[in-house]
C-alpha cells in the first residue's frame, strides 16, 4: 500500500440496488423484513413508496470499498455505519470514504454511501492497518 495521509480518499463502489442481492442479504443477516422483497407490502408502508434494499446490502458495499482501499480483508480492524436513509430497490448508489487520521500504523476511514439523488444513505467509520 502506498503511503496513506489524511484526505487519501478510497475508489468508490457504484452499484444498482436489485431484488435478488437484497433477499440474498436478508437471509445472511436473518432479517427477513416485508420491505426488502414484497412489493405490495413495501407499498403500503415504505417511506419510498416501494421496495428498499436490505441495509446489510448497503453496509457490504461501504465494506467492499473499505476492503479493497486497505489491501484487503485481514487489514480490515473495524467498520461500524449507520443507516441514515432507505435506498430504493431499482436505484444506484456509490460509496467510498476519506482517511481522517492516521495514528500507530492504523487509519482512520470516514464512509459514506451517497444514493444516485444525491441523498446520503450511511455513514460510518472504518479502522485499517496500515
């Protein structure tokens, strides 16, 4: 890995939201939650009006890009995001993150997962060895 300074910002992952990776991510977390695969239920009570890709989903592509930035998974330390809108099935979002501190061989990662709208669907925090 080249050097690392804060600022040094990770290569974004784009990618559509769609219905079988959404179900795939439901029955690895166990969460099998209506509006991440019924559409006639996420209609009646999505806030997008429709179906939302499981956050699980969201999460694994904020990790992917943290992954790939740190050289790869055994120099992944940590990742905690939070969900802080729903993405709707059919849309496409990109995420990727920015160092903020880099202390005793350890980076600190800012990430972020921006829907193709503009609106921010996570935000979260990853530690990697440097």
């Amino acid at each position: 890995m080249s050097a690392i300074e804060v600022g040094t910002q990770l290569e974004p992952v784009t990618q559509p939201s769609n219905l079988t990776a959404s179900v795939m991510y439901a029955g690895a977390s166990g969460d099998f939650n209506s509006l991440h695969y019924d559409q006639d239920f996420a209609g009646q009570v999505s806030p997008t009006g429709g179906i939302i890709a499981h956050g699980m989903y969201s999460m694994g592509l904020a990790s992917r890009a943290l992954t790939a930035f740190a050289g790869g998974p055994e120099n992944v330390l940590e990742v905690a995001v939070r969900f802080t809108r729903p993405w709707p099935l059919g849309t496409s979002s990109t995420f990727g993150g920015e160092v903020t501190e880099v202390e005793d061989g350890v980076a600190t990662v800012k990430l972020w997962g921006d829907n193709e709208d503009g609106t921010r669907i996570l935000r979260g925090t990853g530690r990697i060895k440097l």
